[in-house]
C-alpha cells in the first residue's frame, strides 16, 4: 500500500561504485534476484548488523570480513540461509568463492547478503549460474535497478541521494534499502547499502555509520521482530578530489554527516511507509524524558502495541489504549499527573485522564489521515526520541500466513 511512498528519486551515480543485477531465479523463473556490488580499490567499509543470536551465515561471514580489503558484495533474495547451520556458512562461503574466482579476487574481498525464507538451503548452483550475468551488468548507473532487485515482499524500491559541494568538488552520498516485514533494527536495517565518492579513514567512517543507524534505521518498527539477517553498509570510494576525512570534525566531516543521516532517514523511513498490509505512517514522539531509554521504552510500547496499531487500521481514536502502554512501559516512580498525550495537535490526555478540551469528533478526524503522530510528554526531564511505525491490517496478516507458498 505504500503509505506517501512513491517512486524513486534521482539515484546519483556515486564514481567507483557500480551495480549489477541478474537472474537465478531462486523463488520464481525470471525473477531479477541477485545484485554484485563492485567498488574500487583502496574503498573503506563500514557496515552493523543484527544482533538476533540466530543470525544467518552471511551475517556471520560479513561481520568476520568487513575490516578487510572488501571488494564486492554479493546479496540473494528468495533465501535467507539463516538458520541453516554449518551447511548454510559452507554455502555461503561457495557462492563468494565463485564469485572471487570469476573477479579475479580473493574470497575475504567478497560479502555475503541473503534476505528470504529462514531455514532453506541456499541453492547454490542456481546464484552461481547468475553470477557472470551479473558482472557484465555491472554499472555505476544500476541503483533503482538493484533497489528493485533486493526487493522481497517490498511493494516499491527504496532509494535516496544526496549532493554537496565543497572546495568545488562535488560529492554524492546515495544509499538503497529493501524492507517490509520482520522489522524491528537492532542494529540497522533489513538490507541497506549507502556509498559516497568521499574518502573517509575506515574509523570514521564505521563511527558514522552507527551514530546514522541509530537515528534512523533503529527507529522503525512494523511488528517488533528483529530479523536474523539485518545488514546496513556504508562505502567510502574516495574518488572525490578532496582531503580524506580522517576526524569527526570540521566542515567536509558535517556536510558528509549531514548527507549519510538524510539518505539513511529516508531510506528507513521508506521502510515503514512500505510495511505490509500498512494503510498509516505513524511517528511516535517521547518528550521530557528523564533519559534516552525510558523514551524508547515508551515509544516502543506504544508503536509495538497490537490493540494501537489494530485502532490505527480502523481509524478508532481510543486513546485509552495509548494510556495503557505509556503506564506498562516500565518507566520506574511515572508521575501519569504529569504526562500529556497528542493524537497530532489534539490533547487527548491530561494530568492522568481525558483532556477537558478533548472531543471524539477531533481524534477521529487525526486518525483518519495516512499520516498520523502520537506525542507523549512525560514531564520528567529534557530528552527527546522519536520512533516510526505503522498501523496492524488484515493484509498484514494475509501476507505472512502465505509467506512460504
């Protein structure tokens, strides 16, 4: 349904960074469904991962690698190779293998990226016989082609970019993700990919990465489930005639800063608006918090709440539900005199019940729009967080009965 989701923007060309996408037809004949992402020597990587303990073996094996001399990454859908044991690493491993052989590389220059069904085996033959196809696909042109091609049970491709200039010299940060269901980051996103032509020393640019992730890919959430197979990556090509960004600091640093939060924030925020079954784009703002934590704790209990969201999808104001996930949010000695909750601009609640200006007419007219934001002042202190979701449809609950037929 794709809530204010449209199509993709400019996807800028990022110099020495190149894509290509060909079929194996891991799910169904003809399907474009594996992606070779090249990038030129002398790149810096960063990437997070999932912290689900039953991560998948591609996981594994980029996390092991990612401190390297990484060259390619290599990214299936269809398969998740998560929670296929020895096998599932050995396979991994194969397919990275073959495509190292057909570049030219060694093996640790290859990252694995898997997104699908849990507990299949990877059909190796199938990815290699695609993997040649792939190479001669390869172009610093193909984003939008390879945000289509990472898609699973996506509705739309998700990409964002960025420009800036400095000392002349034009930069460009652009970034694709893929992402729907089994959405709760611990880390990042679903599959999320973001270069820049900006030389950055690898520490930096790791450090980035994170402080980007955690404003925005750790903050949406469709059903709570943080999946086995969570990747985000960030490259560094460095072809930018420019100093190489060696520290947190100065004007190049905020600029580059800037632009990695941008594209990160609308390639998660996509995520969202893309929920399955989502017919609501809800963005859930914790003021006064004493700390960053009791924020997330109440945002979450709020965005996570099956009786919310299930109101969200009928449009019910019934604020009540709202009340009772801030008060079970285990915020330790919660004065509820002191809080007040928005439906938008509407005061719904005050000093621990129903606000004196609140009328049914005015939450139902909020919760009739795609759009929609639940507010909460807990009056305890100055902090501030903020947590995308979206609303609990039928369709959501169609698409992942019949998610494996």
């Amino acid at each position: 349904m794709a809530v204010g989701l449209g199509p993709l923007p400019v996807l800028h060309p990022v110099p020495g960074f190149e894509l290509g996408i060909s079929s194996a037809g891991i799910k169904r004949p003809g399907r474009k469904d594996v992606v070779v992402m090249r990038f030129v020597e002398g790149s810096t990587v960063a990437g997070v991962f999932t912290l689900n303990a039953f991560c998948a073996a591609p996981v594994i094996i980029s996390r092991e690698r990612v401190a390297g001399d990484v060259r390619y990454f290599l990214t299936n859908t269809g398969n998740a190779n998560a929670g296929t044991g020895p096998d599932g690493l050995a396979n991994a491993r194969k397919t990275c293998a073959s495509l190292a052989a057909l570049a030219g590389v060694g093996e640790a220059a290859v990252l694995p990226f898997s997104t699908g069904v849990i507990g299949e085996p990877l059909p190796v033959a199938k990815i290699e016989s695609a993997l040649q196809a792939a190479l001669d696909d390869l172009s610093e042109n193909n984003w939008a082609e390879a945000a289509t091609g990472i898609m699973t049970t996506d509705t739309l491709p998700k990409g964002a970019s960025r420009q800036f200039q400095h000392d002349g010299v034009t930069v460009t940060v652009t970034g694709i993700s893929k992402g729907a269901g089994m959405i709760r980051p611990n880390m990042a996103t679903m599959l999320g990919y973001i270069a820049t032509d900006a030389k950055v020393s690898r520490q930096v640019l790791q450090d980035l990465l994170s402080d980007a992730a955690n404003k925005s890919f750790n903050r949406i959430t469709i059903d709570g489930d943080t999946s086995t197979n969570d990747c985000c990556m960030l490259v560094a090509t460095g072809k930018a005639n420019l100093p190489e960004v060696t520290s947190a600091s100065g004007e190049l640093f905020a600029k580059l800063k800037q632009a990695v939060f941008e594209v990160s924030m609308d390639v998660a925020q996509a995520i969202v608006r893309d929920g399955e079954g989502a017919t609501k784009f809800v963005t859930v703002q914790v003021n006064g918090g004493a700390n960053a934590q009791e924020c997330l704790d109440v945002g979450y209990a709020v965005a996570h709440s099956p009786l919310i969201k299930t109101a969200l999808f009928a449009s019910d104001p019934n604020w009540g539900r709202i009340l009772a996930a801030v008060g079970r949010a285990g915020v330790p000695d919660l004065d509820v005199s002191k809080i007040d909750v928005f439906l938008s601009e509407v005061c719904i609640a005050s000093q621990g019940g129903r606000a004196a200006t609140y009328t049914e007419e005015q939450g139902s007219a909020v919760m009739a729009k795609e759009e929609i934001g639940i507010r909460i002042e807990l009056g305890r202190g100055s902090v501030s967080e903020t947590i995308w979701t979206t609303d609990l449809s039928h369709e959501y609950v169609k698409i992942n009965a019949e998610y494996r037929t």
